[in-house]
C-alpha cells in the first residue's frame, strides 16, 4: 500500500516565459499551485514595468534542475 506518491515531495515553480528578452525563470518555493500563479501573475508584473515582453506565467510541481533557461 503507498501512502503518498513521491512526486508529491517536489516542489511548486512559479515559470515566468518571456519573449524579449527571450528566456524562462522558474521561481520558488510557493506552497502550492494556488500561491504559485500568484506569485508568477507578480512576477510577469514586475517583467513587464523592466520592460520586459511577451510575459506569461504558469504553476508547475517538479523538479527543476535549470532555474533560468536562455535559448
């Protein structure tokens, strides 16, 4: 019997995508997938008055190895 799953233990991300500059952050650590769209709508929030375009966030629960990808 599994009492929980094991991808239950990887943390919530906020992932910011922005288009210019072109790249993709994911911010941690929220508490849950609630509180990570929140924090990812501040995130795209603060982008966008740096000038940053093209912003959308999400909420995303796993593991991250990469925080800021720059293609």
């Amino acid at each position: 019997m599994q009492l929980f799953s094991l991808d239950s233990l990887d943390p919530w991300w906020s992932k910011v995508q922005l288009e210019t500059p072109q790249c993709v952050y994911f911010l941690g650590y929220p508490d849950d997938g609630y509180e990570a769209r929140c924090d990812g709508r501040a995130y795209v929030e603060d982008f966008v008055l740096e000038g940053a375009q093209g912003s959308r966030a999400a909420a995303q629960h796993d593991h991250q190895d990469t925080l800021n990808m720059i293609p």
